[in-house]
C-alpha cells in the first residue's frame, strides 16, 4: 500500500519538531522511514501498539531501565547502544535468554534526524548482535528546552531455564566473588567525552551485551552461580552492597585482585574519582560456590567479554553487612554506599 506522504523524510539537515509527536503523518512518517526501517522485524511489521509472541518453556523474566546519558555519543558508543545492552544485561543477570525488547523514546524538539538514525542504527546492530529484536515501542515529542536531546527507555523479556536459580539473596558465606574484568572504563570514557578531556591515551566505553558470557557461564556451572550482578550507576562498590545487604552477609575483596586499567586508573587520580564507584556497561560480578570459582574463572577468560576476569574475594558472615577491602598496604577498610552523585547522567 502507497503511503501518504508528499515526499521523504529529510534525514540529512531536518531535525524533530514538534509534529513528530503529534500522532499525525509526519509521526507515522517517522516512524515508518527510521524505527520500522533500521527495527525491522516479523513482530514489528504487524504494527500493532503491542507484540504477541509464544512463550518457550521456562520462567519469564522482564526488566525496564531508562537512559538519559550525556553526551549522547562518547567514545565506545552511545545512547542508543546502551539502551540495548542495559536492558538485556538486566534480564541476563537472572541467568534467563533475553527474547525480545521494547523501546520507548522522548525526543526533544529541534533534534537532528540525522543524530536520531546514527541512534537508531546503532540501537538495532546492538539488538541484532544480542539476539533480542525491539519488537514494539513509542515516541513522544517534548518542546524545545524540556529534554536533553533524547530519553530512552527499553524493557526486556528473557526466559530463565529450569534448575537455574540466580538472585541477590543467595550469596552465602565461604563464596567466592569474580569480577568479568577491568573496572570504571565507561564512567571514565563518558566524563572523558563530556569535558573534552585528553588523558594521552585512548579510554572507551565498556559498553556490551553480556548475554553471551551468561549463557556459556550457566551452561558450564548451572547450579553452582548464586548470583549475578553488572555494576552500573555506583560502580562495583554499590554492586557488593546491595548484594551483601540482599543476602544479609558481609564481603571481603582484595584491592590487588581488582582490575583496573592503567590509564583508567591515572584519569581516576587526576578527576579525583575512585574507580571502586565509577560505572560500568560491560562487566559483571559473580558470586558462586567456592569449588567452581576456578572453573567459572576459565570459562570466562575465554570469552572475549571476559578475558581480564578475576577472583578478588568472598563472602563472610557478617551481621552488619559490611564489604571491607584488603587494601595494597596489608590493610583494611570499609567499602560504603557512595553518598551523592560522582558522574552525573552516567547511564
């Protein structure tokens, strides 16, 4: 069927306006000519205000997360990917097989199309490399002013398989703790971009699914992973805590274990930043029995997303829940909550 449009949408110098929100042509043009176009899937090109899809076997999973990052584009990648890997590392994080994503974007007035597709494509590469197409959705329009280019929110559907238990509340005293690599490379890549930076050398995002890595991680250990965790906003320092305060334990990490990159760990020095607290978008934290830490460790080395992996403590009995970290000097010192805002609109 021909659609009713005069001529095609200026993706080259048009920007969004207010229209585009509208409900009328100019927003099912938007929608037909960039989601449709660069989204394009069975379920979507049903063009229905939802998805309807068979459910595997398996207990059903589902997350919803909003970005709101500045800059929109930083080194490593940008809004669009990360509202992708988020999403799909949240559903991962319960062991389940992420199936399918939804998305919802806010988009500001006087926007550059052209900025909105580079989103877009990079969005649906980020999908398709995941293997969870973004099979429904929804834009509005906001005034010039009321938005910060543009928000988007994703929401993830996976499936759990049987006999696979992965929660916060299962660490357990005498676990083991494994980190799948270097800490605080995307909180340091979004400041880098933000302030325009130059360090000499070239820090990016982490940002990636970790679906991947999950799924060769349970089918190696499916009863012996307690919990999984990415450690987003507050970095790994929140992770531990909130997993230590979930399970009602204490942890101890060793600060030579922890992984952290050299120029990482320089910028850190120079914005006066921990990288215990800064954000990651690729990483993940496992808390497993103490006799398969070894043999998860391997497995995740020879995963690309998890090749600098590590052990860097357990878990203790603690009634007080504290994290403490054996510091380099032979010491130790409590790991706390972080209070305020380090890196601002992170992720």
């Amino acid at each position: 069927m021909p659609k009713p449009y005069t001529s095609f949408l200026n993706l080259t110098t048009g920007k969004v306006d207010l229209s585009h929100g509208g409900g009328g042509r100019a927003m099912a043009q938007l929608i037909d000519e960039l989601f449709v176009r660069h989204f394009d899937n069975d379920l979507l090109r049903q063009r229905n205000d939802q998805a309807l899809f068979n459910v595997p076997a398996g207990r059903l999973v589902i997350s919803t997360d909003g970005h709101v990052i500045s800059p929109l584009f930083f080194p490593g990648g940008d809004i669009g990917s990360l509202a992708v890997h988020g999403t799909v590392n949240d559903v991962a994080m319960s062991g389940a097989r992420p199936l399918y994503l939804a998305a919802g974007f806010i988009l500001e007035e006087g926007l550059p199309l052209a900025d909105l597709e580079k989103i877009v494509i990079s969005m649906a590469a980020a999908a398709q490399r995941a293997g969870a197409p973004i099979v429904t959705g929804d834009t509005k329009v906001v005034e010039r002013g009321k938005g910060d280019g543009v928000f988007i929110t994703t929401t993830g559907v996976g499936i759990v398989p049987e006999g696979v238990t992965i929660s916060g509340d299962r660490a357990r005293p005498g676990c083991a703790i494994l980190v799948s690599g270097s800490i605080g490379d995307h909180g340091v890549a979004i400041m880098a971009g933000r302030e325009n930076l130059q360090f000499g050398t070239s820090i990016v995002s982490d940002s990636a699914a970790l679906n991947g890595l999950v799924a060769e991680m349970v089918s190696a250990a499916p009863d012996a992973i307690h919990c999984l965790r990415d450690p987003t906003r507050g970095g790994l320092a929140t992770a531990l805590n909130e997993l230590a305060q979930q399970s009602g334990v204490g942890m101890v990490i060793d600060e030579m274990r922890i992984p952290v990159k050299t120029e990482v760990k320089a910028a850190c020095e120079i914005l006066g930043l921990d990288p215990l607290y800064v954000a990651n978008e690729g990483k993940l934290v496992c808390i497993c029995v103490p006799g398969a830490a070894e043999r998860l460790l391997a497995v995740m080395r020879q995963h690309p997303l998890g090749r600098d992996a590590a052990i860097i403590g357990e878990v203790i009995a603690d009634e007080h829940g504290f994290v403490q970290m054996t510091t380099a000097f032979g010491g130790r010192r409590i790991v706390d909550w972080p209070v305020g805002e380090q890196l601002p609109r992170i992720c």
